[in-house]
C-alpha cells in the first residue's frame, strides 16, 4: 500500500487502560482500511523507525495480503495480570472470566523478588487449579531467575513457563542447564529474543528456548510468524502486543492457522483495555476467544480520537516507517 493510501483511511486513536501496563495509561494507534478490511498499527512508542517498519508490514499484510487458512475456530487464551498489588489481584482478574492459565508480570521496575512472590501466592490463593507463565520481559539475572524457580519447585507452584525471564540469549541457554541439573520441570519461553534480533533462529539454535513466544505484528505478519514457528521445530504460544481488539484479530489468526500445541494464548488482553473500538470486542468467553476480524465502530473511532498534536505525531512517523519499505 502507497503512504497515500494509508493515510486516506488512518485514524489515530487513543484508548484507556484498566491500570498502567509497560508504564503508559493509554494505548495509542493508528487503524487503516485495505481490501481485506481494517487493520491496526500500533508499535510501542520508544521503538524505532526500523522496528516500527516491521509492524507497519504486518499491518499492511493484515488490510490486504492472502492470508493461511484457520486450522480451528476456538482458541484457548490465558488471563494477563499485570504487575499489581496483591490486594488488586482478584479485580485485575475478574475481566477474564475463567481461565485455566493465567501470565504474571514480574520483574516490573521499582519492585524486588519480593514483590512478585507476594503477587504469585495471591494468584494462588484466588485460583489454586491455574497454571501460571512468569513474564519477565527479560528483567531477572541468572541468579534471580534460578531463585524465584527454586521458590516455586518448594512451594508446589505449578509453573507452565518462565517468559523470556533473562535478556540475552546466553543467559537463557544458561537457565536451561542449570534448571536441568537442579531437576527443575520448568520450561523457558523466548519472546524477545525472537522478536528483537536479526535472526529469530539464533535462540534456537543455541538451545535457548523450550517454547516460542509469538506476536504477529512485531514479526512482521502472520505469514512470517508462521514460516519462524515452522523452521523452529519448537512447541509455540502466541501472544497480543496489547493491541485493540482489531489488531488482536490478526494475532487470533496466527494462533488458529498453528499446530495445536496445547499452550492458551495470550490474547485476551483487550480486558487490560477500559474501551475498545468495536461494539463486540475480543473478550474471552469460558477461557477462549472466537476466530474473527474485527473492524471498528464509526462511533468509537470518534470517540477515542488522539489529540491533533497526537495523530501529527503519529502520521509523522507513519510515514518516516513506510520510507523504510
């Protein structure tokens, strides 16, 4: 799509989180129309142009690329609970319904082990049958890692995954041999390490990785994230980039066009939203979501409306993305 056609359909738009999530209060986007539909462009806001680029992909992939047929129409999600106060817990939760599996945020700046042990026994009081993922987004040594995994193994926590809990590909690599020789039954997940490097294939080969976390828009589209998670050979759980329900569509269809690996996905983050775009939105449903594509609300569009200063800013570096094309 040229950056005229874009720009003919793109609406800014800002939408209100329940709580602070990666340390914003809103989310902020740009929607464009294409043949296929409407499709949502939202790269964070400290990314470059260069990784903003790769989103923009994605997005135009979604609007009017050919898209891998669905493998089913249901797909199991997991609950997000972001790094709240363990008094919070149970509202930060009452969104999702019910689940079988829920993702903790850990390792959040300003807070110690301490803190996420306090936020974990609390899930485990509230929802003793849940399996937990711990996402660190990279944010733990080796060390603390291997602490809070010991923690857990004392304790009987059933932890499904350990989420990119190291920064560096090595020190994933590490973590694996050491909960391996410590007999920890704790998988290790890759999600930045897949998503911020060159060559998403290096984590696997240096045997980094039981599991691949995938989010479609950081990866350039479903097709790319489809032909990553095939060369891998490793199990895969995808995952929202907290995303309005328009763009967690395209993630749905990511984890409906994949093998059945048996792991939820964590694309129930539109309850992390306190608005949405669409009259229906993808919230979860007995712990899954339907496969479908979402366009919004002429309405809500308007409604959510970023500033003037805001769209400038936006459509600016919309368009300094699309010269990297």
């Amino acid at each position: 799509m040229s950056l005229n056609s874009l720009l003919e359909t793109a609406k800014v738009v800002s939408l209100p989180l329940r709580q602070k999530f990666r340390g914003v209060t809103h989310r902020e986007m740009v929607l464009f129309e294409g043949n296929n539909g409407f499709a949502e462009w939202s790269p964070f806001l400290e990314y470059e142009a260069e990784d903003a680029a790769v989103w923009l992909s994605a997005a135009i992939e979604w609007a009017n690329g050919k898209l891998p047929n669905i493998q089913r129409e249901y797909v199991e999600v997991n609950a997000t609970l972001p790094a709240v106060a363990p008094q919070n817990v149970a509202t930060s939760l009452a969104p999702y319904g019910a689940f079988e599996t829920v993702k903790i945020k850990v390792a959040e700046p300003g807070q110690d082990l301490n803190d996420d042990l306090q936020r974990i026994w609390q899930v485990r009081r509230l929802h003793p049958k849940a399996k937990i993922r711990l996402d660190a987004n990279g944010g733990w040594s080796v060390a603390e890692a291997v602490a809070l995994a010991g923690a857990m193994v004392e304790n009987g926590v059933p932890i499904e995954y350990l989420e990119q809990p190291c920064a560096s590909i090595g020190e994933l690599a590490e973590l694996r041999v050491i909960f391996k020789r410590n007999g920890f039954q704790i998988k290790v997940a890759a999600d930045e390490s897949v998503r911020k490097v060159d060559d998403p294939q290096a984590v696997v080969l240096a045997g980094a990785a039981d599991v691949l976390v995938l989010k479609a828009a950081p990866l350039g589209g479903v097709n790319r994230a489809l032909h990553i998670a095939a060369e891998s050979g490793l199990a895969c759980a995808v995952s929202s980039a907290l995303e309005s329900s328009v763009g967690l569509a395209m993630g749905l269809h990511l984890a409906a066009s994949l093998p059945d690996f048996g792991l939820a996905a964590g694309l129930g983050t539109a309850a992390l939203l306190a608005a949405d775009l669409t009259e229906e939105p993808l919230l979860p449903v007995n712990g899954e979501l339907v496969v479908r594509r979402v366009n919004p609300s002429p309405r809500l569009l308007a409604e959510h409306a970023a500033s003037p200063e805001r769209r400038d800013w936006w459509l600016d570096r919309l368009a300094a993305a699309h010269a990297l094309f």
